[in-house]
C-alpha cells in the first residue's frame, strides 16, 4: 500500500512541478502606454445584485480608458428587484437574460452578444471591482499580439478571518494552476470575471453549442474549445494592473456549493491535460486523507506521514508562493492550517460533485 501511496505522490510531484515551470514560462506584461484603439463591450451578468453592482459600476467610471471606447451591457438574470442605472458618464444598458439552456450565465452572456456594438468583449462579475488600468493593459497587450481570446487573474478582497484567507489559498492553487497551463501550452482553465474574447471567435466557435446543459463553465468551455481550434490565438495576461478583485463568499455552505459547482464541470472538459491534472490532484489529495485516516488506525507510522505531507506540501507551497507573489504580494495566511484543512475540504467537495446537487444564485442544480 505504502509503493501505491508513492506511486501517486510521484505522479502529483511531477504534474506540480510541471504546473510551476509553466508559471515562469509565462512573462509578466508591462504595458507600454501606447495610445488606445481597442473598443471593449464589457458584460455583466446579474442576479439579485443590487448591493454589489453600484461598486462595479464605479470602478468603471475611474478607468483609464477613453468613455467613448468602451460600453456595459448589465444582463439581468430574474432579479427579484430591478436594478436602476445612474449616469456614470459611460454607456450603459440594462437587457433581460433571454433563457434557452440549463446554463443561466451562458445565456446571459448568449443574449448580450446580440447587442454588443464592439468585437473585443470582455466579462466580469457582478461583485467584482476592476484596477483603473483593466481596459488600457488588455488594449496594449491586444495591439501588440495576434490575439483572439485572452485570460486575465482574478484575485480576493480578504478580511482577517480563515474563511477569507482559505479561499483566498485556494484561488492561489487555481490561478497557478491556470498559468501554468497556459505556460504549457496546454491551457484549460480560467476565470470569467476576467475573460476578453471576440465575437468574431465567438462565432466561429458556435458559442456555448455543446455544453450548455451545465450550469457552469461559460469560461473553461469556451477556452478549451478555443485553444484546441486556435492555440495560437489564445494568451494570458499575466499583468498586476489588470487583476480583478471579488469578494469571497460569506459562509462555508456557500464556499461548499461554489467548490461543488466549479468541480462538476471538470469530467465534461474536452481537454485531456485538464482532465488527467484533475484526477491526479483529486488522488493527490484523497491519499492524504486516507492516510491520516490510516494514521490514526495506527497502520502508518507518523515518520510515513511525516515524508508525505513534507513532499506534498512543498512542491505545493513553491506554486502557491509564486502565484501568491504575483496576485497580492502579501504573505499568505493561515498556510499551515489551511495546507492540513485543504485535502479534507477539495476531496469532499469532488465526491460529492459527482452526484448532489447545489445550489447557486437562489436556484438548485443538479449534476
């Protein structure tokens, strides 16, 4: 049993490792203040939002982008209160999500396609806040580069607490994951309320035709469709001016529900690379528990555990740590109790992903 443990650890070792020579592949960008000729649509799907909108619609308005080259379209998903716009000095419209698949958000963004003026769209969230230089960075990399989809980071606004800071950890692992990927040439993963594309792509890729009976994944679908099509075309904005903050969720049934959604998606993924580093993290992590399980039972030895934890725990620290440098340059907190916690938190939510459902947005979903 110990060769099996190992054997999988060996695995997990070397897929991290590789994970984080992807990392340093991918180049920070530094813009070069050229003029802006990018025009953006940026679209917001939204539902029962009215708190959060007001502080996304003002990161807009301080932009350092030209009003006249960029426009919102706010997609209002069933909203239980209509959400009225101010004048923000910036185009801004509100359309009705048309609903015509089990994916609500890939129908918001379906619907705002059919009113976006501009080529270049780019999505975000409801509750996220943008950097001042979000739309100027992704324009100078966009002239720069032959270009058609391009990823950026997303990051969390943290209070003091565990809660904050666990899922603050584990966006760490998902966002070094993700540029490793891209590193690697083998991206499969990214996050929506950082995501640019164009609609010309868009429409050569048939949208969200082929998943849209998941409720989520309009990124990672759409991004793996993309990159097996036009892996030239797709990129990562590895810039700190253009990293989107978001609010982590308030309560570990949420943060459960939100994991579990995430994770149904991943046996539908068309990438093969995507899949298979799912598979050895979910195992990476399941014989860790099953190992202190074992532990415990006094059929391991603390020395057995000891090395395993050591060597797990340090190929990921070293991807934690450079990501962690690259999003917030803060120390991470709550890392050791955070490391211990993680393995019993992600298999849970992996198993279970494979046949409950969860709720998102006031609605239940199933597998």
């Amino acid at each position: 049993m110990i060769l099996v443990f190992f054997f999988i650890l060996s695995i997990y070792i070397i897929s991290i490792g590789l994970l984080i020579y992807g990392f340093t592949k991918v180049k920070k960008y530094r813009k070069p203040n050229l003029k802006p000729k990018t025009s953006f649509t940026i679209i917001v799907p939204f539902r029962n939002e009215e708190e959060n909108l007001p502080k996304l619609l003002n990161s807009f308005s301080v932009l350092n982008y030209p009003n006249e080259l960029f426009e919102v379209i706010l997609v209002d998903d069933s909203s239980k209160q209509k959400f009225q716009v101010s004048d923000f000095g910036f185009q801004v419209s509100i359309i009705d999500n048309i609903r015509i698949s089990s994916s609500p958000k890939k129908d918001a963004i379906s619907t705002a396609m059919q009113h976006a003026k501009f080529n270049w769209v780019i999505t975000t969230d409801a509750d996220c806040i943008v950097p001042e230089n979000w739309l100027i960075t992704f324009d100078n990399y966009i002239q720069e580069n032959k270009v058609s989809m391009l990823a950026g980071a997303v990051s969390y606004k943290c209070e003091n607490s565990f809660l904050d800071h666990f899922q603050q950890l584990d966006l760490t692992s998902l966002q070094g994951a993700t540029i490793g990927s891209f590193g690697l040439k083998k991206a499969f993963m990214c996050n929506g309320a950082n995501f640019a594309y164009t609609k010309s792509l868009f429409e050569k890729l048939n949208g969200f035709e082929g998943n849209n009976k998941i409720a989520s994944g309009d990124d990672v679908f759409l991004l793996q469709k993309a990159a097996a099509l036009f892996p030239n075309e797709v990129h990562y904005l590895k810039s700190e001016e253009a990293i989107v903050a978001t609010k982590p969720t308030e309560d570990w049934k949420s943060l459960f529900y939100q994991r579990v959604r995430w994770a149904a998606k991943t046996s539908s993924y068309q990438s093969t690379f995507g899949k298979f580093l799912g598979l050895v993290v979910f195992f990476g992590n399941l014989t860790f528990v099953i190992g202190f399980v074992l532990f415990i039972s006094g059929i391991f030895s603390w020395q057995f555990l000891g090395l395993y934890v050591f060597l797990k725990f340090a190929v990921d620290f070293i991807l934690l740590y450079n990501t962690n440098q690259f999003l917030t340059k803060e120390r991470i907190k709550y890392l050791i109790l955070s490391s211990i916690f993680y393995p019993f938190f992600s298999s849970s939510v992996a198993l279970y992903s494979l046949f409950g459902s969860y709720e998102w947005k006031d609605r239940r979903f199933g597998k």
